[in-house]
C-alpha cells in the first residue's frame, strides 16, 4: 500500500464524509472535519457529549496530513500518515463501522444500444449479499476474503458477488415505476445456506497447514508426556499435576488447527433479474 | 469479534484423527434482520466500499510472509533483524531464546514478532517483563517505533484493564501484581533479560514457568555465563522436555559443569530454540561506529599544584579522624574528587565545611587557610585547555562534569571566549532538558552536562565528548559515552580524556583506560569485564586505597591490584 493509495484513500474518506478541504499540495492535505469524523478521529468524548447535552455550537478540529515531506512547502506542520500508522488504522476502523450494512435498489437502465427502454418493465428481485473474511488460525494464519450471494426469491447462488454488485448502478432510493419483489426465504434461512456453500469453499482448499500443526502439537504432547513422568520419578505431588495440565493447555492453545468465519460488510439489494 | 452463543460452529474432518472446527459468526444476522423490518438505519454504499477496501488491504494473505514490515513507517529493520523474526514465527513457532550480542537489536526483533502476531490477529493479551529501569524505555519503543499501544505498569487495576503491558519483574512476581497475572492467559510473554532465570531454583524462574502463555520470548546477551545447566533451566521454561529430562539431558550432553560433551549435536539441539547473532557474523550490517580516545595531560600551575598538594594532605590527615563519621568522610571524598575538577566545585564544599565544623577552631584555620590558598588560584590550565581543544574540534562537543559549579564555570568561561553553551542537569524538568538539547542541536556549539545517566538523552548528532572530569565509577563513563555512542551514531566518536598530571585524576584514568579498557570496549559488556574484576564497590575501594597509600607509586601498584582475586 503505497502512498498514492493511502492518499486516494484518504481523500475519498473525507469527502464521502462531507469534509471540507482547506489545501491540498503535492506532499500535504489539510481538511476540516465534519461531526461523525471528527467524533471518530479526535478521540474527545468529553467534548462532544458537552455539545450535545449543552447544544452548543460544535466546533470540529482541523487536520493536516503529511504525505510526502519533501514535497511539503516551508512552514506547514501536519502529521506523517503512512500504512500501518496509527491515524491510518482509526480511519480504517471508523469505514468498517460506518460500512457495514446497506440496502441497495438496481437503477433501471434508461437505453439499452440507443433504445429508450420504458422503465415500468422492471421489477426487482431482493439478494442478500454478505462479504466474508475466513481465518485459518493455528501457532500461523491466513485470511481469505470470499463475497457471495443469494437471491431471497428462488435460492440461486452467486459468487464474487460484490465484484459484481460494483459494476452495477445502484441507488438507496426505489427508483419511480419500479415493484420489488417479497422474498420468499428469511434472511436467517439464506444466511445459513451461505454458510454451507462457504463450508464447500472450505473443503477444497489445502489443509496442509493444519496437517502440520496438528503433528506439532502431536509432537510436543509426547513430549510434555515424558517429561513430566520422568520429573515424577524425584517427586509425586499434585503441583506437577496442576503443571503438566497447564502446559497441555498451553500447547492445545498453540497449535490447535481452527478456522474463523465473520462477516466484513452485508446488505439486502434489489437487482434487476435480466443482468444476473 | 466476540463469540456469540447464538454462533455456529461446524466441523471438518480432514484425516482420522484431525478434525478443523469452523466457527461462524451469525450476530449480523440479528443486525440485518432489525434494520430490514424497521426499514433502516443504512450505510452508506460510498463507505462500504471503504470498509471493503480496508479488509482488503488488511488481509493477510499468506501463512509466512512478514506482514508487519508494511505497517512500519517509523522503523527499517535491519536484515539479520527480519530475519530473525521470520525464523521465530515459522520455524519455532513462537517460543524462542533471543540470545544476539549486545547491540545487535534483540528489543527490535521482539518488537517484529510481538507486531506481526498483533497484525494476524493471532495476540491479543501480552506481558512484556523487563527490569524496572527500562520499563520506560520499552514502553516508549513500542509505541513509537512499532506503533504497538504497550503501557507501563503502575497500578494495581491495569492488569485487568489494559491488553499490552510492560512491567518490571520485581514488581510483578509479588503479590497482588502476581495473583493478578496467574489469573491471565498470555498470548505473549516477553522477559528481557532472562539471564535471570538461569536458576531453576529461584523465584524469578518459578514465577515465569508459571504464568499461563502461547507464546514466550525469553531475550539475553548472556543465555550461559558458568554453567550448561543455566541453558537446560532457559530452554525447560520454553519447552519442557525438549532437552528430555535432566539426568538424560547431563548424560548425553555435559561433560562437566562447564563443557558440553559433544558441542556440535548440542549447538544442533540449541539451534532449535534459540538464535544468536553475533557482531563478527557476515550477514551483519550494523556498523559500529569506533571510539578514538585522546588523553590530553594538563600541567598544573605552581599555584594550582598548591592548592592540590593542599587539598589532597587536608584530606588524608582527616580521613582516619572521621572514621566511623560517615557524613564527614564523604564530604572529604568528595573534596578530593572536586579538586581534580575544578577550584570552583572544592570552594563550595569547603565552605560549606567551615559553616557545619562548629566550634572546632583548629578545623576552622585550617580551612580557611585552605580558601586563602585556593583564592590565589588565577589561572585554572584545564579550562584553557578545553578552549583551545572546542576551537580545534570546530564541531558540536558535549562536555560531562560532575559537579555544578565546575559546570557554572566552564559556560561562563566558554562566554568569555565567544563559545555559545548550553547546561544540562538531572534537576531540569523534562521540557526544559528537551529545550536545551534543542539549542544545542540547533544553536549552541556546547553543551555542558552534569547528568549522563537518565532517559532519553541522544545525542547522536554530537561525536565529541570531553570527560572534563572522571566518575570513579565506570558505570558512569560508559553512561556518558553511551548517549552519543549507541545505534543511530554514523560517525566515529572522539572521547577526549583530560587528564592533570601528578594528580588521583591521572590514576583512575589509567585503572579505566589500561585496566578495564573502557574506552575501547562497546556498549554493555562492561556489566561482564566488572563482574570478572569483582569490582562491586568501585569509588570506596580508590578512597581506601588512596587513604593508605605511602606515596604515589604505592598508590599506582595497589590501584593495578585491583580485582586480582
């Protein structure tokens, strides 16, 4: 992540959150924040719980990011953001909050090859749509972003769903002459045939990694084994027990192979059936 | 994310005996499901994207490959440093004996893996254990080097509430801290300076073995400094059994107390737990600066070699007149040590005397017989040569002085040649020490300092120290040569000695420059070569020997048998 994308990142944050940029140069940007940024950037709860309970006139703070030093004119002072500093982490934290769920209507195509399409042919149908992170977790871990969807009318399944989903025109607005669709299955009963299609994802992939943690733990249970009954050998009590149970706990807890599924980022969108 | 009990989880089996569970959480479920039949609240599409994209780029994407080195920007590690944390992570899996040379970074290495293991998600609750004089500079080191959000340890409610904390061991194994730490489970555990726990036996070694931990880096310069069995004792507390049990571990592996039986098979069995680098090593890229040391000799003046002779017989005469008043012989002690630096720091003292020596009329006379002679001083030879020395060095020079009026002197004296100075003393407030070590950075060509020791003073930009006077104690001159020899310093370091002829000044500098060569030596083996020499109570053992000596020569071959046991 270079600092062109943490740039174009950054910029795209501040104006989808309606800041106010004072100057941009070649090396800096400097932004006034709106509310909800500077309420989740500034880190001061004792103020804007003031604001609100005395309703005053709120007054946001002003940043201003340093991206390349060398290109910063004399005289102005900012903060060096970069990936992996810490004001990068919280703006990524405040976009996952922020990001999380949306409900989404397909606009209708207004021509198709030059032809005016009359927009009260269409009716959409609801999809869930979720984008899962699945960890592999042993004494390593892997991450594996999978995004699928799943039409609440019919059950039909669809992956790299959000990839598809980026190409379309979508609006939170129900466009005017356009019917939705009732679903037909809960959001409970699609979520849970995600999940089986994630398993199946799942299984095809290489389980090396917890093959090997699995010999590993093997490995050094056998060893803690022999320990400990060799230590017994000089003295039988139950502190040795109390510690030879402590450390298989500790060696499970290393090595033991599992894996994690949560969800990044969900929504409920209606999509026009012609295109899928 | 927390579990939830409504949580799913499934399994998978992959052979006969593994099965993989996968836990899926389902509280999202709850969340869409109200949001869709209340018809809201949304997000925004904009900022799912966003979101999206920050789990994007986020993901770790491979089980091996060092993720941290992108979330750095304050830190570029070193190569056998990377290097290092890789073999930790995958190949020991995380429960390592960091054993490199002093220097080499073994605070970095730790900082790589505790950060890497934070970034995978794979740490969450972490002890860093490190003496308590270096509780502060850890925690400084992690924030601002690793952006790692670490805290010291002050009160007894943060073990609870805080997920990376570092605290001095003495503090820790006592109770109620140590109810507190059984009580966790340690992702990660951290010990600096486990040569501690070389005894099996000890408090320290218990205390460790027993805290609940995934993973465990135990880091020391010194992984054996007698003994095999200090190696066996480390490693047990890593992986009890690794070594088998201790009887099998002396039968296949020691000779004796002090050699292995067969070193290749044990460097191969150590190989497995712990990694050293040493400075010697090809892969090493760290170059230390050297340190070039002048001793520049000062002629006393007929008047100046007076006041000393003067000085020197006062002291000697009331020494054994004192004894057993403690307060009384430390005042002369540190007479004779403010003679060697300068008139202005013995006249304080001696002052001060003749106000506390009550109605003691012969003491009295004599002591002011003492500032009489001391006021016919004129010319003090060590300040001018110190002005000639910054005029030749045309550079930034740090000068280091014991005493305050010495101090006073010397920046009144570099005024007078036109030499702009700035103090620094242990009594400044942290922002005014950072104030003068700005000047000095920006404005000033000295910087006269009385305090070494202390946190934060580097002074890499400077490479010219002037020891105007000497501690006694080496601990204190390496303290001094260390703020501005350390990592960080590119260019060599000059150390310039000054040293009055025919004075107690010129002995020490011999037992610290020939004896223990202190000079050459580089940071931190000094703890050893004091340990050898036995040299525990270094400033008592000179005052005695300086007391009973006859003459100078007997003075200078006792001062040589120093640490000969």
């Amino acid at each position: 992540m270079n600092q062109i994308w943490v740039r174009d990142y950054l910029k795209r944050y501040f104006m989808i959150h309606q800041c106010h940029f004072i100057e941009e140069g070649p090396g800096h940007l400097e932004v006034k924040l709106s509310v909800e940024v500077d309420k989740d950037l500034t880190n001061r709860p004792y103020y804007w719980t003031f604001v609100e309970r005395t309703g005053a006139e709120p007054e946001t703070l002003t940043m201003t990011f340093i991206f390349d030093q060398k290109k910063v004119p004399e005289g102005i002072r900012g903060e060096e953001i970069r990936f992996g500093s810490e004001r990068l982490k919280q703006i990524f934290n405040s976009a996952k909050k922020r990001g999380k769920m949306v409900r989404l209507y397909q606009q209708p195509k207004q021509k198709i090859r030059g032809v005016q399409i009359p927009t009260n042919y269409y009716t959409l149908s609801p999809w869930l749509g979720v984008n899962y992170k699945v960890e592999f977790i042993s004494d390593q871990k892997k991450d594996l972003l999978i995004s699928l969807g799943i039409d609440l009318g019919t059950g039909k399944m669809k992956q790299n769903f959000y990839q598809y989903l980026k190409q379309l025109d979508l609006s939170p607005v129900l466009p005017a002459n356009v019917s939705t669709l009732a679903p037909f299955i809960s959001i409970r009963e699609a979520a849970l045939q995600l999940e089986e299609w994630i398993i199946h994802e799942i299984h095809k992939q290489n389980f090396n990694w917890a093959i090997e943690a699995n010999e590993r733990l093997k490995e050094e249970l056998k060893m803690v084994e022999l320990f400990y009954e060799i230590e017994s050998e000089n003295k039988t009590n139950i502190e040795l027990l109390v510690e030879k149970e402590k450390r298989i706990e500790e060696v499970k807890w290393q090595y033991s192979p599992k894996i994690e599924v949560s969800p990044i980022n969900f929504g409920i969108f209606y999509l026009d059936k012609i295109s899928i | 994310m927390m579990q939830h009990k409504k949580d799913r989880t499934y399994s998978i089996k992959i052979n006969e005996e593994l099965v993989v569970p996968i836990h899926f959480h389902q509280q999202w479920i709850y969340e869409l499901q109200s949001s869709h039949s209340q018809n809201g609240p949304w997000d925004l599409w904009d900022v799912f994207h966003l979101a999206y994209q920050a789990e994007e780029a986020l993901q770790v994407k491979d089980f091996n490959e060092l993720q941290c080195l992108n979330h750095l920007p304050n830190l570029t590690p070193f190569p056998h440093q990377i290097e290092t944390a890789k073999k930790v992570l995958n190949e020991m899996h995380g429960r390592a004996i960091l054993a490199d040379e002093v220097g080499l970074g073994k605070t970095i290495e730790a900082g790589l893996i505790l950060k890497e293991y934070l970034i995978r998600g794979l740490a969450k609750k972490v002890l860093v254990l490190v003496p308590a004089s270096l509780v502060l500079q850890w925690t400084r080191e992690l924030n601002q080097k690793f952006g790692i959000p670490a805290v010291a340890q002050k009160k007894e409610w943060m073990w609870e509430k805080y997920d990376i904390i570092v605290a001095s061991m003495d503090t820790s194994k006592r109770n109620p801290h140590r109810n507190h730490i059984m009580k966790q489970h340690y992702d990660l555990l951290i010990v600096d300076e486990a040569h501690k726990l070389k005894n099996r036996r000890t408090k320290n070694w218990e205390f460790i073995n027993n805290i609940k931990k995934k993973f465990i880096l135990l880091l020391t310069a010194t992984p054996i400094q007698n003994d095999i069995t200090e190696l066996y004792n480390l490693v047990t507390l890593l992986k009890p059994g690794h070594f088998g049990k201790f009887n099998s571990f002396q039968k296949e592996h020691m000779k004796d107390k002090r050699s292995p039986k067969n070193k290749e098979l044990l460097r191969k069995e150590i190989e497995k737990v712990m990694i050293r680098n040493k400075r010697s090593d090809k892969k090493i890229e760290i170059k230390f600066p050297k340190r070039i040391v002048h001793t520049i000799p000062i002629e006393l003046t007929p008047k100046e070699r007076e006041l000393y002779q003067a000085i020197t017989n006062f002291v000697k005469e009331h020494y054994h007149k004192f004894n057993g008043d403690l307060k009384n012989m430390f005042t002369l002690i540190t007479l004779q040590r403010e003679i060697c630096s300068s008139r202005d720091a013995a006249f304080i003292t001696l002052v001060n005397l003749f106000k506390n020596s009550g109605g003691n009329e012969t003491l009295k006379n004599e002591i002011l017989k003492l500032v009489q002679i001391a006021k016919k001083v004129e010319l003090q030879s060590k300040a001018n040569e110190v002005i000639k020395l910054i005029k030749k060095i045309n550079d930034k020079v740090i000068i280091f002085t014991e005493y305050r009026a010495t101090q006073e002197f010397l920046i009144n004296k570099l005024a007078e040649q036109g030499i702009y100075s700035v103090p620094y003393r242990g009594g400044f407030n942290r922002g005014k020490k950072d104030w003068m070590m700005e000047l000095f950075q920006r404005k000033a060509q000295v910087m006269v300092a009385t305090e070494a020791g202390g946190e934060g003073i580097n002074l890499q930009f400077c490479n010219h120290i002037i020891n105007y006077d000497m501690p006694w104690n080496p601990m204190r001159v390496e303290q001094r040569i260390g703020r501005v020899h350390r990592l960080g310093q590119t260019r060599d370091v000059y150390i310039y000695n000054l040293s009055t002829k025919g004075t107690i000044e010129e002995h020490i500098l011999f037992l610290l420059h020939e004896k223990i060569q202190m000079f050459e030596n580089v940071i931190g083996s000094l703890e050893t070569i004091l340990e050898k020499l036995n040299l525990d109570n270094i400033e008592n053992n000179i005052m005695e020997i300086l007391i009973n000596s006859k003459d100078e020569q007997d003075f200078r071959s006792r001062l040589s048998n120093i640490g000969k046991i």
